[in-house]
C-alpha cells in the first residue's frame, strides 16, 4: 500500500506538468472536445416533432435519455412523478442517431435515444442526479481502466460517475496504456486512464426541490437583492447573563418547583464542561452551551416550566421566533435550520431541515414575520413561507 502511494505521489507531478509542457505546443484533450463538441453539434439532426411531457416521461423510464441544459439526466426514475416540474417547460427533440450524435455523447448516445431541452433555470426542477455530457464521450460503463479524479485515484466507473454528478466538468482527457503505463505502472495503467478534474462549485442545481406537495419547500421561490436587503430584520440575541452564574464548575439554574443543575465533568473518558451563554428575561429562558472533545451542544432552559430544550445553535431572536443557523459546519455554513416558537411561553419547534438536502448552502439567514430569507454562496436570494 504504502509503495503505490508514493507511486500516485511521485506521478502527480509529473502528469500535470507534462500536461503544462505539452500545453504549449498542442491543444489540451479537454480543448480538442470542446471544438469536437462544436462541430458535432453542427452536424446533429433532430426529428421534426417536439415531444411533450408525458412522452418524455415515459421514455425515460423506460431508458431512454433527457439532457437538460447540456446536462444529461441519470436520475432517479420518479423525476418527472415530482410536484415541482411545470409540464408546460418540458418539449424536448429527439436527436437523429448519427456519427455525430455518437460523437457528442459517446457511449450514451450509441446506446440511447437522446432528448435534448432547454429551460430557463435549472433550480426549477426536482431534485437530479445530472451529469455534464462534456464527460459523455468518455464515460463507458464496465470498461477496464483507471481513473483520477481531482488529483486522487477512483476505484471504479459506479463511484467516479457518483462523485462527479452534478459537478461540471474543468477538465478531461485520456491517456493510453502506453502513456498510462509509464506514470502508473502495469498494473494500473495497461489499460489506460482518465484523468478528471471537476469545478466543485459549480453544479447542475443549486437548489433541490423535493417531490411532495406536503414539503413546505416546494413553494420556496428565488428573489432578486433588492427585495432580500430591503426587507432584511435586525435580529437580537440572548441578554448577557446577570443572576445565573458558575461558580466552582457548577451552574443552578431555578426554576418554578426546583433547581435544575449543570455541573462539568472533567474526566477524560466523559468530559463535559458548561457555559451560561445568556438570559431572555421576558419568557424566564437561560441559554446552556455544553462542550464536549468532539463538538458543543445548546440547552434553552424554561425556568417557568422547568424543561429543556435542546437546540442546533445559539438562537437569533426575531420577536416571537427564535432563529439556528448561523454556521458551525466544516464548510462554514449550518449543517441545519431550526426555527423555534415562544408565543405561549413554552418552546416549540415548528421547522427544522437539513441544509445538504435541498442544496442550501446558506451564508446569510433571516426571519421576517412568517417568512424565512436565505442568501447562499453563490449570491442566489430566496424565501419561503413558514
């Protein structure tokens, strides 16, 4: 293990500078099918007919291909079952199979009726596995041979195909087994390679919608800057705590019938060690921050009812509502999104998603009356009812 990872180390030097010296000379293989794609795409012919909605439904379940603004549809069967898709949007051609369909779209287009669309925006539609048909030509399944994607080795076709959906693609290029072999070895490189380099912040959807009605995400909506600033709410925060305090690693918190008690753990096989974050006095709340090894933990107590509340981040206040989400995961945005109620005193949790589920990566966050604002990273602005 350790020898063919210094091979893999040694040779990534030498792949991509070889690359960088040939550049000079000769076109790239990723620039050759960008003006190969160019001149198929002037030779592609389609069927007269535009084919509807439920023709394209239905043939795709039963295997043949959809690509949707240049991206090729691998998933799942029940795309077109979701709530989310506007019938009315869906007219496809079906490209005559020729030489240069095959050209275009490889192994796909060899073994597939292809349907092409165009549509206004890809965050529209469902949730899809996509993939950037820049790869199509030279993506075969079950072919013998290996694969480096952004700078690693991949083990085999189903999981190169799994990471790079919804990627585009930056760049792409074939080494044949004599070339692969030199870099490699035999043992990797005598059936050739692919080496693959994906842009990993641009993907097919930024957003995915979700297939059920009943999901209060299947009426969120894109807005423009002017309405996501013009309408944005300060929020507050939890008071600085003034009567509950920690003294010798012990915090008491009272309540209505009794005292609830907070006390460190110093030990290395449970630690654990409190802090009071902060008092909202008007609903007799105290923020708990709790720290183990591993990661921090939020307890919102109800000094008048004597309960905890365990929540996902400290909470930004907008009147009633309490806010989580203000970042904390590896990436720098919220892992999750909580809203919490506090009309009647008590707490109640009335949303919580996970963020990596509808493609959110959330930079900015607010409450506005009964209305959630999300701006992500890549400047996109949107709302939604809760």
């Amino acid at each position: 293990m350790k020898t063919i990872l210094n091979i893999i180390t040694l040779t990534i030097g030498i792949v991509f500078s070889s690359c960088s010296l040939s550049s000079t000379k000769t076109e790239t293989k990723y620039e050759k099918t960008a003006k190969t794609t160019i001149e198929a795409n002037r030779d592609i012919e389609y069927d007269n007919s535009e084919t509807t909605f439920d023709s394209l439904k239905f043939k795709f379940k039963k295997g043949d291909r959809i690509v949707i603004n240049g991206w090729l549809l691998i998933g799942p069967k029940t795309f077109f079952d979701s709530v989310s898709i506007d019938k009315n949007l869906f007219k496809g051609k079906r490209i005559k199979k020729n030489k240069s369909s095959v050209l275009k779209y490889g192994y796909w287009g060899k073994s597939s009726n292809i349907y092409e669309l165009k549509i206004s925006d890809m965050d529209i539609l469902p949730y899809g596995d996509f993939l950037d048909i820049n790869a199509c030509e030279y993506l075969i399944p079950n072919e013998q041979i290996f694969y480096f994607l952004n700078g690693t080795p991949c083990e085999s076709y189903s999981i190169v195909l799994d990471r790079i959906k919804n990627h585009g693609i930056k760049n792409i290029q074939k080494v044949d087994a004599i070339g692969a072999t030199k870099i490699w070895g035999v043992n990797y490189g005598k059936n050739g390679a692919i080496i693959i380099d994906t842009n990993r912040k641009v993907h097919a959807q930024y957003l995915f919608r979700p297939f059920d009605s009943t999901n209060i995400f299947s009426k969120i909506i894109k807005i423009d800057s002017v309405e996501y600033y013009s309408k944005k709410v300060k929020a507050k925060r939890m008071d600085k705590p003034t009567t509950i305090k920690k003294e010798k690693g012990v915090i008491r918190i009272p309540s209505v019938n009794s005292t609830i008690v907070f006390r460190d753990d110093k030990r290395n096989e449970s630690f654990m060690e409190y802090t009071v974050i902060g008092q909202n006095y008007n609903n007799k709340l105290v923020l708990i921050k709790a720290e183990d090894y591993n990661q921090d933990y939020y307890y919102m107590v109800n000094q008048v009812y004597t309960k905890i509340d365990t929540l996902f981040d400290t909470p930004l206040i907008y009147g009633d509502k309490f806010l989580c989400g203000q970042g904390g995961s590896a990436d720098g945005y919220p892992a999750y999104v909580e809203i919490w109620d506090t009309q009647k005193g008590k707490l109640k949790r009335i949303l919580k998603f996970k963020c990596e589920s509808y493609g959110l990566d959330i930079s900015e966050i607010y409450l506005r009356k009964d209305t959630l604002f999300i701006k992500n990273y890549e400047n996109k602005y949107l709302k939604m009812r809760i």
